[in-house]
C-alpha cells in the first residue's frame, strides 16, 4: 500500500472571480471546461482535494500573466494591490490551510518594492511571484526584465524582507509568437515556450550578477527547473570561454549559485528519473513539491509523488514539505 506523504504546495493558482474566463482550453485538465470554477475557488473543492491527498497547506498566487500583462502602470499596480487585498482576506478564512505569494506590478522598481514590502509587512505573505517579463509599450510589444541596475533596489527589498520570489511563466509577446510559433501552436505555453522566457530571465539575472550584489537572494522556479538543471555543465563550460572584454558579471558558476540561491519545484512536472536528475544536480534541499493546481490535478501530482520508490521516506518527507517549511518560514 502507497503511503501517503504530507506535502506543501506552492504553484497554486487562484484568480479574481469577476476576471475568471477561460480562454485557455487547451492548457489544462479535461479540456480546461472546469478551469475557471476551479480558479476562483478556495474554499470547498480545492481543500476537499488537499483533505484527500494529504496537501497540509497550499500557498496560492494570482494566476498568470496577472500585472504583468497590463501594459499601463497604473492599471497594473491597481491589478496587483486589489489581488493581494483579495488573497489576504481569502487566507484569513483559513489560515492554518493557505498562505499566499504576493503580486506585483513591475514596471518600476522603487513602486515594486513598496508593494513587496506591504505583501509581506501587513499583508503577511510567505513571499513574492511575479509572471516573467513586465508587458509594456503602447502596443504591448515592450518588455520589461529585471536584470539591470535599475533592478537593484528591488531585489535590495526583496532580500531584506527575507522572502523568497517566485519567478512563473507566462504567454509571450504577439510579435514573438508570431515569429517562433507560427504553425506551431501546441508548443505556446506550458508544452514549452513557457519554459523558454522563464529559463532566459533566471539566466539573466545570474549572468548580470544579481546573485553577486544579493547574496541572500532566494530565487523559486516551478516546472522541474524550466530545463536549467539539465543544461548546468554545458552553460558553465561555456560562459567560462568568454574573454576579456566580454566576460559575464556573475563571480560565481551557475552551479554553484543553483546550490545557494535558487529552488525549483515539482509543478507540473511529475517525471521521476528528471526529479532524480535534480537531487543529484542541485541538492536535495533545493527540490520542493508542488502541483500546479487547477492546470494540473491535485490527485496526480499527489499520487505520483506518493508512488516513488527511488528516494527514501525522509528524502520525501524532505521535498514534501521539509524544504518549503524552511524557505517559507512555516510553522508547520
């Protein structure tokens, strides 16, 4: 008989119930004809599937692309404190089962970091999400990352505040998917392209040397690492070939830095030989448990997990919920 694991789960999504259409059938479950009723629920199916599946808590995100597809600032910093305003009255009703990720509009710094702060300060958030790159551009064709030194009193805040942000996917731009996936159309989102621009930010971030100037930095990407850990010997080999006058800004390997600043989760990802191949690359206390929900099922992520053999009863207590409890704070 398959025990049963406790678990935490950390890429959860929710979304506010007027915003809540469907209008991507083909990225989740049963051709997605419960997706939006599952979004905006909290409360009742949501935690009868955590009750069943042994998930103690569940820390809950607005869902993609949220802020970050609005292309005015103003819209966007509306968008972001409505949401959390929201998700802290949702957690209320029910504390010792939800915490929640902060939304942020990033199209300025010094406005991001305030809204960090208060996510975290008043609000009482375990950490921060944002949705890839910043829509911007009267057109919605700009893009904003947060790699530059401009960024560095964000990432200043994000690191005093001692929290963890998590960096999640989202659709690209029209004109890019246009120019890479045209005739192409399943590999959009989550198939792949999602992967992609998640993987590109996190990599920027690193070579521009943010992890350098905020060594505490806690960095969260879902997806088994959005491929980084597979490509770790071969991006190291090469970033080390650069020479003078072309030489990246990160002091350290992206090895190492995966080893002290950067987690991944298990969300929507539920082969075992690539965990495998993550506890080996990164550690095992860089690997944290989580579904994805309601993109993926709260029982098939929760059964896989349960399933494995290859890793023992204290490595999966470990991913489960040792991890999370330490990087979030919890008191679990």
């Amino acid at each position: 008989m398959v025990k049963k694991i406790r678990k935490i789960a950390l890429e959860e999504a929710f979304q506010l119930p007027d915003l809540a259409t469907n209008s991507n059938n083909f990225t989740a479950p049963n051709g997605a004809s419960d997706l939006t009723a599952n979004l905006v629920d909290i409360h009742d199916q949501r935690l009868r599937g955590m009750d069943e599946n042994e998930i103690s808590y569940m820390v809950l995100s607005l869902t993609s692309a949220g802020p970050q597809d609005q292309r005015d600032p103003a819209a966007a910093q509306a968008l972001a404190v409505r949401a959390n305003d929201y998700l802290a009255d949702s957690i209320r009703q029910n504390p010792s089962r939800f915490g929640g990720f902060g939304a942020l509009s990033m199209h300025d710094p010094q406005v991001a970091a305030l809204e960090a702060r208060r996510a975290i300060k008043e609000l009482g958030f375990q950490g921060l999400l944002v949705n890839d790159f910043q829509t911007t551009g009267a057109d919605g064709e700009g893009a904003i990352f947060y790699d530059q030194p401009e960024w560095d009193v964000f990432w200043k805040e994000v690191e005093e505040l001692d929290v963890p942000l998590y960096i999640h996917p989202r659709l690209t731009t029209p004109a890019a998917t246009e120019l890479f996936l045209t005739g192409r159309p399943w590999l959009r989102g989550s198939t792949y392209f999602f992967s992609v621009g998640v993987s590109l930010h996190v990599l920027g971030l690193y070579a521009n040397g943010v992890f350098d100037r905020f060594p505490r930095l806690q960095i969260i990407i879902g997806h088994m690492g959005e491929h980084i850990p597979y490509q770790l010997w071969r991006f190291d080999h090469r970033m080390s070939l650069y020479t003078e006058g072309f030489v990246p800004k990160a002091k350290r390997t992206l090895r190492e830095t995966m080893k002290t600043n950067i987690s991944i989760t298990t969300s929507g990802h539920y082969g075992t030989p690539s965990l495998m191949f993550a506890v080996q690359e990164l550690g095992i206390d860089r690997v944290l448990f989580s579904i994805d929900y309601p993109y993926e099922t709260i029982d098939e992520g929760a059964k896989w997990f349960d399933s494995i053999t290859e890793l023992t009863e204290q490595q999966k207590e470990q991913i489960a919920f040792g991890n999370a409890t330490r990087l979030l704070k919890l008191n679990q």
